[in-house]
C-alpha cells in the first residue's frame, strides 16, 4: 500500500497523538453566559423517526429533553434512545476535530489536522485514483442510525462520478418495501419505523378494525412514534396480528400471534391470498375495475396483452388492456377506467383462435393455490388453526390494515414479500379508506420524496459511468435509489472483477456490526487504498479508517423534516468541538475536487447548470434557504416559526384519491402506468431487460427476468434446503430490536448500556434444556461464518428450533484486537453470498442456521455492570 | 387525608423502560446501577400460547409505610399533605433500613451521598404544576397519578371505570400500599407474593 502520509506537510499542530481519548480535556466552545433557560424547540434523529423535543438550553448547554406534544406523530413522548441525546451530545469520546492516522492501520495512533488540512488529504486522494483507476473505484456508504442526509452520499456519488454508493437500507431494508409499493401502487408504503402509514396516528378518528403486524416490533423500534400510536389503537379496541418469530412486546399484546419459522413469510403471504380468493373474500368491484388482474395476460410474452394502434405499434398508458367479454364471448379492448357494457371475470382463461390467455387474476390464482392452511402451516411451523384465526380476525371487518417491518427486507425473498403483502390489502380493498396503512397522503413537495432536502442529481452522473454500478445490471430495482449492492462491492474488492474498488467514503454507526459476513469484509478492508470514516464517534470501522471526520450530533443539526402536514425544524441547539453538518462535508469534499480539476465538480456549484439539482453550498442554510422558497420562508424563518403547516390536516388526510377527477375529466387513478393497481406487475420484466423506470438509458438485461407476481423462495440454508448444514447447526437464526439502540447505535450510553449490557441470545426453554444452557450463562454461538458469544435466555418466548439475538458491539474494546465487533456480533454469523433477492439483490442477514454451546467465559474486556460505563459520563447534569 | 399515588395500567404498557426508568433517571439525577423503579416481566404459559406483561413498580405510597416505621432518626417520613413518603436527606445517616423494610424493593441508597433515595412521584414537579417525568414521558400513556382518596381525581376515575380489573402488590406486610394497578387483558401475578 501507498504510504499516503508521507507527502502531508503537519505544521502548527497540537502533538497530540494517542487514542481517542486524548482530547477529553477540552471544554465547549459556544458558551452563552446570560444564564436563561431557553426552550428551543427541534426534532430527534436517534433513530429514523423524528419525534418532536423541546430541547432546555442552559449558558449553551443541554440540560434536559422534553417531548413536544404538538408533534402529531410522537404527541408528547420520547424514547430512551432520544431521551440519550444529550449523553451522546456530550460524551467524552466524541469524535472532536479531524485525525489522520499515523500508526498502522488499526493500531488506534491518530494525529489531530484542521478540517482544511483534510480536505487537501481527501481531495487529492480522490483525484489521484480517479485519474489512476477511474471514479467508479471510489465508493460511498452511509447508513447505521438515522443518517440525516442520505441523498447527500447519492449526491456526491454521481457528481464525482462513481455509480457505487450502497446504504444496508437499499438492499437490506426499506427499499423492498419503497420499490415494491412503488411499482404496483406509486403511493406510500406501509413501514411504521419508517413513519409511513400516517392516518394510524389520529387514533381518535381512527377505525381500523384489526392491524396486522408483520415483521415490525413498533414497541421496540420506534417506541415513541409507532409502538405509542399501535398501543393507542389497541387501548381504543383495534385488534392485532403479529407475525413474528419472536414473542415481542406487541406480539404478547395481539389478539393473535403466529410465530413463523424466519424466512418463510412469502409462503404465508401467499397462503393468505389463496384463502382470500378461494373463499371469495376479496372486494370484488374493486379487484375488478381498479386493479389490472382482469387483464389477459400474454403467456408466451408474459405481458399484459395490449390492443395496437392505428401504426401498428402496442399502446401505451391506460388505454388499451385486453379483457375478455362474456357476453360476446370475444377479446375486447377496455377503455380506461371502465366499459360497464362489458361482462368481465377477474379469474379465466380462454382459448382465442388456438392461442390460451389467462387473466393476471388466473395466474395469480394458480400460483397462490399450493399454499393451502396445511401446506403453509408445514412450511411455516405454525398450526393451521392459527393462520386461519389470524385470517378471520383480518377479514372479518374493514376496514383492516397490513403494517410491513424489516424483518423480510433481510432475505432474499425481500421485493416478494413487499409486493404480496400490499397485494393483500388491495385484494381486500383496504386501500386510501379511513385506517388503512396503504394511503397515498399529499407531501410538502419541498423535499425530495418527503425525506430530504438535498437533490439526488442521477443525471449528473457521466452515462459511461452507470454500467460500471456494481451489482447494478442484476438487480436493477437498485436504481430506484441509484445503489449499488453491498455484496457485489465486497465481491469486487476481493476478486477485483470487473474492477478494484480502492476508496471507501462511509458516514455509518459502524458497517462492521451491521454488514453480513464481517469476516469477509475486514479482509476486504484490507485490500483498500484509502479508507474516509465520517461520524458522531469512533466506531469499529473507525479503527480501519485513514482519516476520520467528527460529525454533529442531532442537537448540533439542521434539517427540514416533514412530519405528517408538517414541515418542521430540526434545529442546532448547541454545538460542540469541531464537529460538521455532513451535508457540508460532502459539499466540501465537492469543492476541493473541483479546485483541484474535477470538471463535475466545478460545474455542481453552477446555478445554471444544476437546474433543479441545485448548485453546492458553503453552508446547509444557504441550501435550505432555497429550497424553502415554495413556502416563502428562509431558514431563519423557518426556525423561528419551528414548523410550517402545509396543509390543514382534515384537507392533507386524502382519501381515496384514485377516485379524484383529473385535469382531463377522467378518473385520476392509480399513480402507475395504467392508473390500476398493477397486482401483476410485467414492468418488473421491462425492469430486468432495460431498468425502465429507474434508470435514465436502457441497461444490459439481468440474467434472467424478474417474475411479474410474488414468489416464495425457500431459505437457501435452512432445514429443507440444506439438511447437511441443519444437522450441524440446527438451529434458525432471527434478529430484531431492542427499544435501547437502533442499528449500531448508542452501545456508548452508560444508561442505555446498564439496562442492556451485553447481547442476550433467546432459546426456547426445553431446547435450552436439552442443550444443557441456563439462562444467564454465556454461550457461543457459530454459524458457517464465524462464531460470536452471547449471554443465554431460555425462555418460552421464542420457538424450539429458532434462536434471536440482535446485532451488539463493544466500543469499550474498540482499542484492542477485535475492535469491538467480533466478540458479540450477531452479523459475522450472516451470510453475504447468494442466492440474492433477483430485484435488488438482498442477501441473507437472517433466517440461517446456527448452533449455540457453552462458552467458559464472557468476551474478554467488555463491560457488564454499570459502574464499568462510568467512563462514558459527560461532565455535569445530563 | 389526600393520598397520591402512582397507578398504572399494565395493558398499556410496552416494557420499554423509557418513562419509567431512563426519563425518571434523568429528572432525578439517579446515578448508574440505581433506578427508583423496577420492571418485572411476568410471564406465564407454554409456547406458542404463553403470555407475558411488564410491571413497573416504583414506591407504594404505603397508608402505613414499613419504611417509616422502622427508620431510627425520622429522616423517612410520610407527609400529611400528599401521603407521599419522602425521605428528608439531611436527618438520614444511611442505615438502609428502610430499604431492608420495604416489601417492594421501592428503595435505593445513594452510595456517593450516603443517603437513601425513592419516588417522591416528582414533587419539584408537581410544585411547578408539571406531571411526573414518568408520567408525562411514558410512551406507552401506562403511567398515572393522583389523589386515590379523591372520589373526583383522574385516578380514581380510571379506576372506578375499570372496576374488577384493579390489583395491588402484595400486603402480607400490612402495610396496605397505595399504589393500583389495572390488568384486564392477563392473569394478575404478584411479583412479590411467594
């Protein structure tokens, strides 16, 4: 490896060289002395829900959190991961000013450097493997907890040039859900971490009969938003399913629970649209005129058979589906929305001049019907009784409301199990009605997808650079977010095919908890040039980094966020050391390419040519001043109001607005390309040949089209599918949250880490038993990748032959060989290899199989009791 | 005699630990290791039907507190004007006797100040018209309190409309607590009856 170091001039330095500890000695430097309390109102970013706070300010320091009861979503409450804001604010192993490694890698030797001096190391790396190995070699991450500015990696990343950025939450989590919801739909999915399925927090008004939970534990992973809004409707007589592995809190609350062995969800899925259809219980008017499954589908072609135009060539839009007509017996063109003169069934198939057409409701129909009660039942380890309860307690009264987690985000049926799960509402027509998740609310139109103020800017990255986006030809529904696929990046270091990956930009909590197979990746660290690490603390990752870059605090941050019919400020409420808003370290790192010859660079500060991808900025207010002119208002504005409300919320809760009358007089729709719910969705094969709609030019197609309705794929290592691994280790891994961390957060908060010190491993009681493990002993536990130790619970909350335990990390040893992350981490046991999911490419984070055995000892140095977190304390009231 | 107490409703609550824990810590300045209240995870049944709920149990307000019974210097008393048990921290000289007392392990000792330490169900709060920080944090809306001798209170409103469903902790102390409880959805298993 290069040895980058030599060529940087230090001068005028502290000689401050040592661990990170070393600059706990300094003291705030923005001090009010007035002495009044001030109560500033902002919003928390300790997880990926904002709630509402009202922040008390003391001589420049946070004293004490509030909830803000005006927030619709939180009303008045806080979680213990926002009430530890200000811990994380003041902690004394913050990352404090820019270092620059100065030992060998991992030997946790830094030297303090101006964030000028930085940016020189950063620019001028940039620019040499970019004019050496090309822009695609560089790639970005964030992700980890909250990461407030997302686009802001996209951003950098096409604007340098490089087709590779990757967030765990594409592949991994959320995007199934987004995509999937966007290509069959085009309105809003149903993730309740995620803040989405908004009419479920007016509980007053709120008539969902029974709320399905599926693969979310809101009481845990967003307790203060969701978890609250769910116990509310339950206290106000909403009844509940909960489809998850593990006996969370909401699932010991629900009226029914089913414990699915993890990774067979899609069967149930299936299971459930099959007993929906054979027993008629589908909204029948709705199915048929507002979704495409009466269409005849083409069965050599795959597509929706469509009618010709007066040149010959197959429509397009919503005009122009075939159906076929019983009263005339014959293939009929539909006109968009409906031909009342025309006799249609949702289910058929007809044989027209020799040629056999099947409706997408046919196909659908055969393709769900092996999924019966008991075969699903045999599947899923649940009794048959107990899906059919389930099923009845969902059926019985609209309307009723599916509510999606992660939990299938993190197989490689991920996109499936995203598309079936919105198929079962549609079917049921629990869609844009008073209570059901699925809605398709207006949004302030002042952020990009409601989520961020910083534009994306794809089509600024240069066309020759798109093939080269790593996993990006297979699983092109990674470009409704312009990613590449983790595994595909890990795949290329290690092999350097088709090229070498050689700089890594991350702003994540620590990739090394969070990534599947850590083993694999920390050889592939290895492998890399020059690694930037960019954060709120040092976190295992930091430990491989070359150059690390202190990022604030949600207390120290700016952002507009958009909660409900509200726009609001999360607002700087104090600021500590040297500590940047990472949407201005990207913009930096922007800016000094540019000075340094970057043509793209240049350009992205140029008004005009950015258009509405807006030129960089010095500062996020001076973007944010922008992008709050619709609303006529600056940033200081803005802050000072502390929200805007951009539309009454009896106007902005919209329902059923498919039924609106468009500007042609005609029925508004659905927002997809036949204004119907596409149930079958053959654009997903339009997808795999060309990466239409995502992608801006046509792409090489994947290997092989993706499947235009859900299908269920048995986990690769599993019982069925691999009975020679399941005889060594026999048991199914599962994860999920505690209410005390979100992703690889906070493990650095004394208060957090008392209540919860070290990782559990839930066994089910009589396994544990046969297995000779008492609860509260340590234990190992090994998969084919590694093994890991965690502290054993035997408990009737999990089933015999699954296991849960949720990903940990220790940055009391962060300075020692493992770096934190190998003692007890739960994603070193995690697959990183395929099969992928086809779409986007998720790999296996849960649903393999591991062997838990006695271990003599807890991991070596790690802190158990809360005195050993003393340490963490800031100075003072906290 | 106005008796304030705390009273929960365990249906709501999720076991989170946010309120009653972390936001009480926070308000109160509990050092590490210590709580004012403690969350029992009851649990009943085979899998898959078992069950499970949380009980946060804080101190009981008790009519006839054991703590301030056996205090030896007064230090622990049990005010006339709210019922609530408070401990005058300049008169105790850290005998934990009271904690020894106490059927509900409600208190803690102060190791760096060498005094004890319990709920006051927030009285700097309640001063100020405030809610308890439990109370206003609780994400799971389980936390409540007020005058239980006050026929017209929020409290005894919620408890009189939940009638049937309503426990206290154990008395085989006698010491007749004052702290409610509302189950309606599970079976009601005092954690400290043996």
């Amino acid at each position: 490896m290069e040895n980058i170091f030599e060529k940087i001039n230090i001068t005028n330095l502290q000689d401050a060289i040592g661990d990170w500890t070393a600059f706990s000695a300094c003291e705030p430097y923005e001090v009010d002395l007035d002495g009044e309390e001030q109560i500033i109102t902002t919003c928390c970013r300790a997880c990926i829900a904002n709630c509402g706070v009202k922040a008390h300010v003391k001589n420049g320091r946070v004293i004490k959190l509030e909830g803000n009861p005006d927030d619709p979503m939180s009303q008045g409450k806080l979680c213990s991961k926002g009430l530890s804001g200000i811990a994380a604010l003041y902690h004394p192993n913050r990352n404090k000013y820019p270092l620059i490694r100065v030992g060998e890698r991992g030997s946790g030797k830094w030297r303090r450097i101006s964030w000028d001096q930085a940016m020189d190391v950063i620019g001028n790396k940039l620019m040499q493997v970019r004019k050496d190995y090309g822009a695609e070699t560089v790639f970005c991450t964030t992700g980890g907890g909250g990461n407030p500015a997302i686009w802001s990696i996209s951003r950098f990343a096409n604007i340098f040039g490089t087709p590779n950025w990757f967030e765990p939450g594409c592949a991994q989590c959320y995007l199934p859900r987004v995509s999937a919801c966007n290509m069959i739909y085009g309105g809003q999915d149903t993730s309740i971490a995620d803040s989405k399925a908004k009419d479920l927090y007016d509980a007053d008004n709120c008539p969902t009969k029974t709320l399905v939970l599926w693969g979310t534990d809101p009481s845990n992973s967003c307790t203060a938003s969701g978890g609250r809004m769910v116990n509310e409707l339950r206290a106000r007589g909403t009844k509940t399913v909960v489809i998850d592995p593990r006996f969370t809190p909401d699932a010991a609350k629900a009226d029914v629970w089913l414990p699915i062995r993890p990774g067979t969800d899609v069967a149930l899925m299936l299971c459930w649209m099959n007993y929906i259809i054979e027993n008629k219980k589908y909204d029948a008017e709705f199915v048929l005129k507002w979704t495409n499954l009466p269409y005849l589908v083409d069965l050599d072609t795959k597509y929706c058979l469509r009618a010709k135009d007066a040149d010959g060539n197959e429509k397009t839009g919503p005009d122009g589906f075939m159906v076929f007509d019983k009263k005339t017996n014959s293939i009929q063109e539909l006109s968009y929305p409906w031909d009342d003169s025309l006799d249609v069934d949702i289910f058929g198939e007809y044989e027209i001049d020799g040629k056999l057409y099947k409706t997408a409701g046919q196909i659908l129909k055969e393709r769900v019907a092996e999924f019966t009660l008991e075969r699903t039942g045999e599947i899923c380890c649940l009794e048959p009784e107990r899906i059919k309860k389930a099923l009845d307690l969902y059926l019985a009264e609209k309307p009723s409301a599916i509510c999606l987690g992660v939990a299938t985000d993190q197989t490689p049926n991920s996109f499936q199990a995203a598309h079936a799960a919105d198929m079962i509402d549609m079917l049921v027509g629990n869609i844009e009605k008073p209570g059901t998740s699925l809605q398709n609310f207006p949004t302030s139109a002042v952020l990009h997808g409601a989520t961020n103020p910083v534009p994306m800017a794809p089509t600024k990255l240069p066309p020759e650079q798109l093939p080269k986006r790593l996993g990006g030809v297979e699983h092109k529904g990674l470009g409704m977010w312009h990613a590449g696929q983790p595994a595909a990046v890990l795949d290329a270091i290690l092999t350097g095919k088709p090229y070498k990956p050689r700089v890594w930009i991350d702003r994540s909590g620590n990739k090394m908890a969070v990534l599947g197979d850590g083993n694999k990746w920390e050889k592939a660290i290895h492998e890399l040039d020059f690694i930037i690490h960019m954060y709120m603390y040092p976190t295992s990752f930091s430990a491989y980094a070359d150059v690390l870059l202190p990022i604030t605090e949600w207390l120290e941050t700016n952002l507009i966020v958009e909660i409900c019919n509200t726009l609001v400020a999360r607002q700087r409420v104090a600021h500590v050391w040297e500590t940047k808003d990472e949407t201005v370290v990207w913009s930096n790192m922007a800016k000094k390419c540019a000075q340094l010859g970057h043509e793209g660079c240049q350009k992205a500060f140029d008004a005009e040519y950015m258009g509405s991808d807006l030129p960089y900025w010095e500062d996020e207010t001076e973007l944010f001043d922008t992008v709050l002119k619709p609303i006529n208002m600056n940033w200081e504005e803005f802050t000072k109001a502390g929200y805007y409300e951009f539309m009454p919320k009896d106007e902005w809760k919209t329902y059923d607005t498919y039924m609106q009358t468009g500007n042609d007089g005609k029925l508004k729709g659905f927002n997809t390309p036949s204004k119907k719910l596409e149930l079958y969705c053959d654009r997903l094969i339009t997808l795999a040949r060309t990466g239409k709609p995502y992608l801006p030019f046509p792409m090489p197609p994947a290997s092989k089209d993706y499947d235009p309705l859900p299908y269920y794929m048995e986990p690769f290592e599993g019982p069925v599918n691999d009975v020679e691994t399941t005889k060594e280790y026999p048991l199914t891994m599962t994860n999920g949250r505690v209410p005390f961390f979100h992703h690889s957060t906070l493990r650095n908060i004394p208060r957090l880490r008392e209540m919860y010190p070290v990782p559990e491993i839930w066994i089910n009681t009589d396994k544990a038993a046969e297995l000779g493990i008492e609860s509260g002993k340590w234990v190992w536990v090994e998969s084919k990748r590694g093994k890991v130790r965690a502290k054993a619970v035997a408990t009737e909350n999990i089933g015999p032959n699954t296991v849960w335990m949720e990903r940990f990390w220790f940055p009391e040893t962060l300075n020692t060989e493992t770096h934190g992350w190998k003692e007890s981490n739960v994603s070193v046991l995690a697959k990183s290899e395929g099969p992928y999911n086809d779409i986007l490419g998720t790999y296996t984070l849960r649903a393999y199989q591991v062997k838990v055995y006695n271990a003599d000892s807890a991991p070596e140095g790690i802190w158990t009791e809360p005195a050993d977190f003393k340490k963490w304390l800031p100075g003072g009231k906290f | 005699m106005k008796q304030f107490a705390i009273v929960i409703d365990l249906d709501r609550c999720i076991g989170c630990r946010a309120g009653c824990q972390v936001a009480c810590k926070m308000e109160n300045d509990i050092g590490l290791g210590k709580s004012r209240s403690v969350l029992h995870t009851i649990t009943y049944g085979k899998y898959p039907d078992q069950h499970m709920y949380y009980i946060p149990v804080m101190c009981q307000q008790c009519e006839d507190p054991a703590c301030v019974n056996v205090c030896p210097t007064g230090a622990c008393y049990k005010s006339d004007e709210d019922g609530v048990v408070y401990i005058d921290k300049e008169a105790c000289i850290g005998c934990q006797s009271c904690r020894k007392a106490c059927p509900y392990d409600a208190e803690n000792f102060n190791k760096e100040l060498r005094v004890m330490d319990k709920c006051i169900i927030c009285s700097h709060l309640r001063e100020k018209d405030e809610k308890p920080a439990c109370v206003s944090l609780c994400p799971g809306n389980a936390i409540y309190f007020g005058d239980v001798n006050d026929p017209e209170s929020e409290v005894s409103k919620l408890l009189a409309a939940n009638e049937g469903h309503v426990y206290s902790l154990n008395n085989d102390a006698g010491t007749n607590p004052s702290g409610r409880f509302i189950l309606r959805k599970d079976e009601w298993i005092d954690p400290f009856k043996k």
